[in-house]
C-alpha cells in the first residue's frame, strides 16, 4: 500500500515562511524563496528491542509517512536496514520499494548498519561486496528515490570516483545539500593489519568530493551547505570547538575529514549544517558554533525549515534550535 503524503511545489513551506525584515516576500519557487526539508534518523533504535533492534519496517513507515506530512522539499532517510536484520538482496529491494512510494523526492544517506557488520556464509565480513550491492540497487542513476523525483549530481559521474554513487549532491532554493559515506563505528576504519583498503579509498574519494562541494557553493555564492553523513564527525570536539579533543579515540576514523570540514567551512562565506544520526534522543536542536551547525538525530526525524537571505537559515522546527548563527 503506497504512502499517501501531501506534495507541495519547490520552494513550498507549509507552516509560514520567513524573510528578511526589509524584503518583501519572494516569489514561490524562486531562488530565495524559503522551505523545509525532512530528515530521518536511524528509526530502528526506537523498534522495540534497544540499539538497531530487529523489529519490522514498521517504526520506518511512521517516520516517513510523520515526515513527509508537513509537504517538504525532499525527505532524507539514514539508512536502510538494522544492524541485527540481514544484509540481504531481499531486503534492501523491499525497503527500495518502499522510499519510492513516498509522494515527495527521497534521498537515502547510506548508514553503517546497512553494510559494514555485514558476514558472509563463512561468518567473514562481506563488508564491501555489501556496499557495492547497495550502490548498484539503491544508486543506479541521477534521479533520487520517491514518487516525485529530484535530479542529483552523483560523484560516480567522475570517473576516479565511479563507484561512490552513494554521494550526491542536489541544490534546492540557494541552499547545496549533499550526502557523504561517513559510517558510523568510526567510519569503518579497522586497526587489524591490511584491512583498512575500504577505509583509505573512500577517504580519497571524500576528500575529494568535500573540495567539490565547498568550491562549488562558493563559486555559485550560496547561501549555505547542508551535509548528510550516518556518522558524527566530531566537528565540536576539535580544538576551538570544546575541550573533549582528550577524549576522541587513539585511532580516530574522522580525524581527517573532521579537519577538512572545519578548515573548508572556516573559508566559506556561507553557513555549514552537519546532520547525522547519532543523537541521544533529546528533541533535535542545532548546535550552532559561529556559521558551523550540528544537528544530530536519534531514533526520530526532524522537519528544517530553510529561509535563504534570512539572519537565521535554518531553524528545526519545536525544540531549542532557534537561535540564529553568531
């Protein structure tokens, strides 16, 4: 049975709209005309048997029938699967089926729990075969998932990088958004000897693809950049951000593009949002550190509402995440 879900115009925003004080409103669908977006955590922790529970679909098609309600832009989902439910064909095609009943456009931000635990017959990781079955099944081209259908621009279209399909970026109003393999875990980095291959190439690839992004919202004088990542990069660990720097891990996973992303958005004149899905389960709320915002979900989803040209770009809506950037 398909998700019936309200399907409002780009550039729509039920629920009021917000401008600077000394503009009139623009026009629907123009540049700076203000919407939301919805984005879903990883639901599977709230499924009834604790962290990444095997449950059913069930918690999944609440948050994306909750989500989709409010008529966003496009919804954002992380992850497909549990840790615990098996890393299947199957599976990933049933949940493919599913994200493309839903009305609105669907851009799915690849998990951890969809592929690095994942073991073969013989009980060894199957890790990147995992991943190269969900890039063939849930990336296959340049259109997202969903009834209405968003045109995104996949780093597989660069030939060094053909087979990280599962980043993408997509503009929307003068906001980029854009999602990066960044698995939580540590961003599968493994200590054992000669099997960090699948760490250390996606970490070119990022790289590479976080220059892209920052050069192109800047070229194109964006009014901001949303990145969607599984993991938490540590952005407010890092020095000047706090003083928990003492408490990152000896082999820290996100220790380089934690750097990049803080040096990168200390250059852009626009503003930063870093959404990932390793919240505590408090109402989400961005933490803002001058232009740079963290908003990290549990087992829920979140509606932001975006209003290009405003002194506040991005607020969630309810919670404490108001305040505008310093």
């Amino acid at each position: 049975m398909a998700l019936t879900l309200a399907c409002a115009a780009p550039g729509a925003w039920a629920g009021g709209r917000a401008t600077p004080a000394s503009a009139a409103s623009p026009a629907p669908g123009s540049r700076n005309a203000p919407f939301q977006f919805s984005v879903i955590g990883h639901v599977w922790r709230d499924s009834g048997g604790g962290v990444d529970s095997v449950g059913d679909e069930s918690a999944l098609r609440r948050a994306l029938a909750d989500a989709g309600a409010a008529s966003p832009a496009f919804i954002v989902a992380t992850g497909v699967k549990a840790g615990a439910e098996p890393c299947s064909d199957k599976l990933y095609g049933q949940r493919r089926q599913l994200f493309n009943e839903v009305e609105v456009p669907l851009i799915v931000s690849l998990a951890g729990s969809d592929w690095t635990e994942c073991l073969n017959s013989a009980g060894r990781s199957n890790a990147i075969e995992r991943l190269n079955r969900l890039r063939e099944l849930l990336f296959t081209d340049s259109q997202s998932l969903g009834g209405r259908r968003l045109t995104l621009t996949r780093q597989s279209g660069t030939a060094k990088f053909r087979s990280y399909a599962e980043n993408a970026h997509w503009e929307v109003g003068n906001v980029l958004f854009a999602t990066i393999n960044l698995p939580a875990k540590n961003n599968h980095f493994r200590p054992e000897a000669g099997r960090n291959s699948e760490y250390e190439d996606r970490l070119v690839a990022n790289r590479a693809w976080l220059h892209r992004l920052f050069a192109l919202a800047e070229h194109r004088k964006l009014d901001g950049l949303v990145l969607f990542s599984d993991g938490d990069v540590g952005l407010q660990a890092e020095r000047g951000f706090s003083l928990l720097s003492g408490f990152l891990p000896k082999q820290d996973g996100y220790a380089e593009p934690r750097r990049q992303i803080r040096n990168l958005a200390e250059q852009y004149k626009g503003t930063v949002l870093l959404v990932d899905a390793q919240g505590t389960g408090s109402e989400p709320a961005i933490n803002w550190h001058g232009k740079v915002g963290h908003l990290s979900l549990a087992a829920d989803w979140a509606e932001v509402r975006v209003a290009p040209g405003a002194a506040t770009l991005f607020v969630v809506k309810g919670g404490n995440a108001d305040a505008a950037a310093q």
